[in-house]
C-alpha cells in the first residue's frame, strides 16, 4: 500500500503553529543554558554535540537552563527559502507538475518546493518565475540578465535584454519584518496575507497582488516544446487561438516566422477554471504543416498566481524570533559567563505552581544573597560552592554569575554533580560524576541549617566562605542611594527560579560554540522549525 503526506499539511501544521503561538493561551519561551560546556564535552566549541531527543535528554536540558524570553505574535513568521536574484542564474520557471518523474529545469528539483522558481531582489521585492526563456533550443532555460524591480500586477519581462523572462511580483518585505525573520538562508512571507490590505509609498490604499488574483485557473503562461515545421504562411500572426481544457475563455497568438515554423506563443487571454488546458491550433486557424508545433500550457496555482503565497512558494518552516538584551530591570540573562544551548519550549509552569508561566522573562536558576563579606568574596563562573545543611548532608552546585556590588549569587545544579568526591577535608577537590544515578542526593540550599550545619556558602578549594542574608526579603535592593532589581524574590535570602522546571514540552534544541557575554552585548535568536 503506497501513501503520501503531502506538503499541504506541511504548510498546514506550519500555519497552525503560528496561530498557538500567538494565541493568549498558550506561552511559548526561546531560552538560552548550559554555561562553561567544556565541563561536560572538552572539544564542545570545536565539534558542539548532536542535541538528543529522549526524556532523559530533556532533563537535562532543564537542568542546565539559564533564563527564557517569551515568545510574542510578532515574533513568528513562516518563512520559505531565500533565493536571490543574481545577474547570470538561470532559474527555474514555476510548473504545475514538477515530481520526480519529470523533474524542473534546470534545477532537477524532483518538486516545485525544491525548485528555484521565485527570487528576492536586491530591494527586498519578491518575485515569482513564470517563464525563465525555455524554448525548444533552451528546454532548460537561460541565464536571468534584467533584474525584476517593478511593481506592477500583471506579469511581465523585466528589462530589455531579451532574456526570455517573465516574472509575476508577489511582495515587498517589510524592515520590520527584515529585521526580525530575515537570515542568510530564510526569508519570511506577509503575516496576514488572506486579509492585509496593501498601500503604496505614500500610504495609499492599492490593490494587493492577492486581490488581482482573484480569477482562479487563469492561465498565464504557454511555452513552446516543438516548433513545428511548414507552419501556415511564412511571417503571419495568429490571434484568437483558443485553448481548450476544462475552463473557458483563454486565448493565445501565434506567430509564425519566415521559416514557417512557430516563432512565439503569447497568452492574450487567460480565461478562468483551468486546471489543464491544450492549444487548439485547428481551430485557430492555423494550416496543418509538415510537423504540428507542440505547446505546454501552464496551470496557475488553486486561485491564481498571487491568491495564496503560502501554498505557492511552500511556507512549511516557521522562524522564532527572540532578542535577548542586558535589562538592569530584570537581569534574568547573565554576564560574564557563556551560553552554548538555545532552544524552544512550550507551555512551562511557573515555578511551585500547576499554572502556565506568563512573565516576559524568566530566570530559570536559584539565586543566593550573601551577607557581610559579599563584596570581597570570589565566587568564579563555572566554580563549585557548597553548603553543608546538615550532619551528612551537603548541597552543592555550579556557579552561573556572582554579581559583587548586590551580593546575589546565581546557580545551577546538574547530575554531573552527583556522587561528588567527598573524600577530602571541605570538598577541596570535587570530581566530576561521567555517569551518575540521576535525580539522586542534590540537595537543596537552605537559610535555616539543621543540626550540625551551617549558612556559610563555600567554594570548593577554599575553607571558608560567605553566610547567606537570612535577613534579606524582597526582589530589589537599595545600596548607595541607588537601587537595584534583582530579578527574582528573594525569602530568607534565598530565591527559587521563576520556572518550573521538566513541564511543558522542550520543542528545540540547538547547540552550538560557547557565547561569553558581556554587558553591552545582545543576541537575536531566529530558530527555524520545519513541518
């Protein structure tokens, strides 16, 4: 039994993802995680692993989270390729039957989504190819020499070299959208192409390419395959030809050159409803020669070329687009140590509840505020503190950022970190677990020790450290006469992340060189998902 998911559902499910994503009742965060990799995989920055996609693998993704961006409508788009025009290229020409039994020109794309049958030119206009020269001495086309530039509704060639092009313009991107959904390899499509209305540079209303579109089944092009030979009379025009299938009223003109033979084919009429079509020469007048010329009509897309720019330019990718920036209001993204995992997750709960996280951003680390001696404690990223809560009982982590002016220390615990060696006196040396039992011994930070403990914060290779601000309650902080946003609530000197971490559903995962960054730098994350 042979079966197909066709790239209709593909564009389908991209187009459903855009609408949960920008619904209000779903939230959807970009985050960024695993400081300092090099601890798990030594070569990571040269050769970063293969994300893994299994619940074990989630958790640890979790585990090394640093802090999440929401996700807002404007920030996703469905995208399709970026294919740019270049003086030179031969393109391919869009074809309503391009499969892998008859493949496009000159591409060999085995299907038109593959094809490279539409380009951006250098002013961010977007055109479709609906005629790239083929004749019967360039079946697979000729090099594109006028690059299109007009705005005009109605297809046309571009310039005046006789290239043989024909090119339909389908949009202009907009600088907004250019900024945010533009990349080396993706280009986006309009948001709301079913129901935006177009102005020209003045803010005019005009009417949109979709809008001209409207005749379904229009046909516009006609190619020629065999130019025939003893065709009629020598330079003669032949107008009214009809062109018959299962729609009406589309007309074509001929001409016949000195050899007699078929010179050009010109669609003057494109009638409605076709969903194939032959030239009736016959019934065109044209007198029976030696060999019969040979057309191939082309059938436009379901409504026109122009009526659905998703289903014609096939925009089964949706791109993600998230900024990340040093906010002094909410320091959820840190400085001064790395970031080399970036990713997408839905629907995460806020943290200590069943309820769906609804911040503009998130800190997805515990945080400490240390008390006297704060400001002259060292506390290097990617160090080892710990904290002993209890006779036998230690909690021990990672140390993500250490801010000296507010006292806050910000921290992440993963397995790699359970079973740690324990054999010397203060943990002076703590090696790391390859394969530890997951999900056992990492205890928590605590302000209120129990028997035999302490509030001392210490880093590994040291004997003695900072005691937690078991005073300190709130989320800022005045020092100096001025006063800080910590970002997160503290109680008791101890604060928990905003997110619940292992709920929702992790979507994305990408790996990629460690990024050290600094406080006046910023990140655009465009993730690219395919259906």
């Amino acid at each position: 039994m042979a079966a197909i998911i066709t790239d209709q559902l593909r564009i389908l499910n991209a187009k459903n993802f855009v609408s949960l994503a920008s619904s209000d009742k779903n939230s959807y965060y970009a985050f960024v995680g695993l400081p300092n990799p090099t601890e798990i995989y030594s070569d990571w920055d040269t050769t970063p692993p293969a994300p893994k996609d299994a619940f074990d693998q989630e958790n640890s993704y979790w585990d090394t989270m640093i802090a999440l961006k929401k996700i807002i409508p404007g920030d996703v788009r469905q995208v399709i390729r970026k294919i740019e025009w270049t003086s030179g290229t031969t393109y391919d020409m869009y074809r309503h039957d391009i499969t892998r039994d008859n493949p496009s020109k000159p591409s060999q794309a085995l299907s038109i989504y593959s094809a490279n049958y539409y380009v951006v030119n250098s002013d961010f206009r977007v055109y479709i190819c609906l005629q790239n020269g083929t004749n019967p001495e360039n079946p697979n086309g000729r090099p594109s020499l006028d690059e299109p530039t007009f705005t005009d509704l109605e297809p046309r060639a571009a310039g005046s070299s006789g290239d043989g092009y024909v090119w339909k313009y389908l949009y202009t991107i907009k600088p907004s959208d250019i900024a945010k959904f533009d990349t080396i390899n993706f280009m986006p499509v309009p948001k709301n192409w079913d129901t935006e209305t177009s102005t020209d540079a003045c803010g005019n209303n005009v009417a949109s390419v979709r809008e001209n579109a409207a005749t379904g089944g229009q046909i516009k092009i006609c190619t020629i395959t065999n130019r025939g030979v003893g065709i009629g009379t020598a330079n003669t025009t032949y107008t009214k030809v009809p062109i018959r299938g299962d729609g009406s009223g589309a007309e074509c003109t001929i001409v016949v050159n000195n050899d007699s033979k078929v010179e050009s084919v010109t669609v003057s009429n494109g009638g409605s409803g076709y969903s194939y079509g032959t030239v009736d020469t016959v019934a065109g007048g044209l007198p029976t020669g030696t060999t019969s010329p040979v057309f191939d009509v082309i059938i436009p897309p379901q409504g026109g070329h122009g009526a659905d720019v998703y289903r014609e330019l096939g925009a089964f990718r949706v791109l993600v687009y998230s900024r990340i920036e040093n906010d002094t209001q909410d320091p959820d993204f840190i400085t001064g140590n790395q970031i080399s995992r970036i990713g997408l997750v839905e629907n995460p709960n806020a943290y200590g509840t069943g309820t769906i996280l609804t911040k503009s951003k998130a800190s997805a680390l515990g945080a400490i505020r240390l008390g006297i001696g704060y400001s002259t404690a060292t506390y290097p990223a990617d160090s080892v503190i710990y904290q002993t809560i209890g006779t036998g009982s230690t909690a021990i982590a990672r140390v993500v950022s250490y801010d000296k002016t507010t006292g806050v220390l910000k921290y992440w615990q993963d397995r790699t970190l359970v079973g740690f060696n324990t054999n010397t006196t203060n943990l002076l040396e703590v090696t790391k677990n390859t394969s530890p039992k997951y999900g056992y011994d990492l205890k928590e930070f605590t302000s209120t020790p129990s028997s035999g403990g302490s509030i001392q914060i210490i880093r590994a290779g040291d004997t003695s450290g900072v005691g937690i601000d078991t005073a300190f309650t709130g989320s800022t902080i005045s020092l100096n006469s001025k006063t800080y946003n910590l970002g997160q609530e503290f109680t008791s000197g101890l604060a928990n992340p905003e997110v619940s971490k292992h709920t929702g559903n992790i979507l994305y995962v990408d790996h990629r060189p460690a990024i050290t960054r600094s406080q006046n730098q910023r990140e655009d994350i465009k993730i690219v998902l395919q259906f």
